[in-house]
C-alpha cells in the first residue's frame, strides 16, 4: 500500500515537471521567546501556508527541535516542495523568504521561452514596486506618497501597453 502512494507521488511530481514544475528543497529558520510556540508556528507555516499557497502542489517537512540560543530559541525545518512554475517558487520565495533553497528536479537545464521569461521579470518587478509602495508609504510625507503613487500609476499602465502590443496579457499573480 505504501508502495503504491510513492509511485503515485512519483507519477504526479514527474508530470509536474515535465510542464515545467521543478522539486526544491526549501530551510526555514524561526526564532521566538518561547520555546513551545516554535513547532506550531512552524508546522502551521509548512501546512497551513506554504501547502496553500498557488502554485505548491505538495510539501512534506522535518522540523528540528528548538535549541536554546543566548535570549532566544531556535527551530530550523527542511521542506520538500513540488512548485508548478518557476514564477510560483518566485512567489514562494518572495512570501516566505526561506533561508535556503535548493533545486532538486529537473537535474537538467530549465528552459523558458522568451515571453515567459519577460512575464516572469515583470511580475517581480511589480512584486518589487508593491513592496516599495508598502515601504514608501510608512516613511514619506502624504504629499510626497501621492506624487510618487501616480509615478507608479503611470509606470504601470506603461508596462501593460508594452505588453499588449507583444502579445501578452500580464499574468495575474496567484
């Protein structure tokens, strides 16, 4: 029975990348005050978060058990994740900042076409122009943020004008 849930899992991460999925290796480190919130917080990370997150179509990890630090305790857990495209591991790293990764499949080349690669950087730039904003709107003056959202505004619809006339409608981030 067991021997058939890994084939299936095998067959279901194969067909993933064969569509240009890719199996990586994710580390995550935590620290906290307490020692006894340190597995929930991580467990509800790798389950409740990472496994619902778009694009992750399975994820199994090991968490460590917290050690003492100097004022804190840490936990570090190693995640296994089969992620449908490589802008969904983009997306995954963006939100989970993982301290570590590594690509375990394919084991060969990862090919994009070009629009897909062109999509793929416009999506972290606007992920890099949200992130800004966010930062920007904490620190600057109210007159000074509004002169600079419809600086953003404008470079916006400048970056989907550049795209509808190649062809490509922006994607919609997951």
């Amino acid at each position: 029975m067991a021997n058939e849930g890994k084939k299936e899992v095998e067959e279901v991460t194969k067909q993933a990348i064969d569509k240009g999925g890719l199996l990586v290796q994710l580390y995550f480190d935590m620290e906290s005050d307490k020692q006894e919130d340190l597995q929930p917080l991580m467990v509800d990370l790798i389950n409740n978060r990472l496994l619902k997150t778009p694009g992750v179509v399975y994820c199994v990890g090991a968490i460590d058990e917290p050690v003492k630090l100097k004022d804190t305790y840490s936990t570090s857990a190693q995640v296994t994740a089969l992620i449908d495209s490589l802008w969904s591991l983009v997306n995954v790293m963006f939100t989970f900042s993982p301290a570590g990764i590594e690509i375990l499949k394919p084991s060969r080349d990862y090919v994009l076409k070009l629009p897909e690669l062109q999509t793929l950087l416009l999506n972290v730039s606007q992920i890099s122009m949200e992130y800004n904003n966010y930062i920007l709107s904490r620190v600057l003056k109210k007159e000074d943020y509004e002169k600079i959202q419809e600086q953003m505004k404008q470079r916006e619809d400048l970056g989907k004008k550049l795209l509808e006339k190649k062809g490509q409608a922006p994607q919609e981030k997951k």
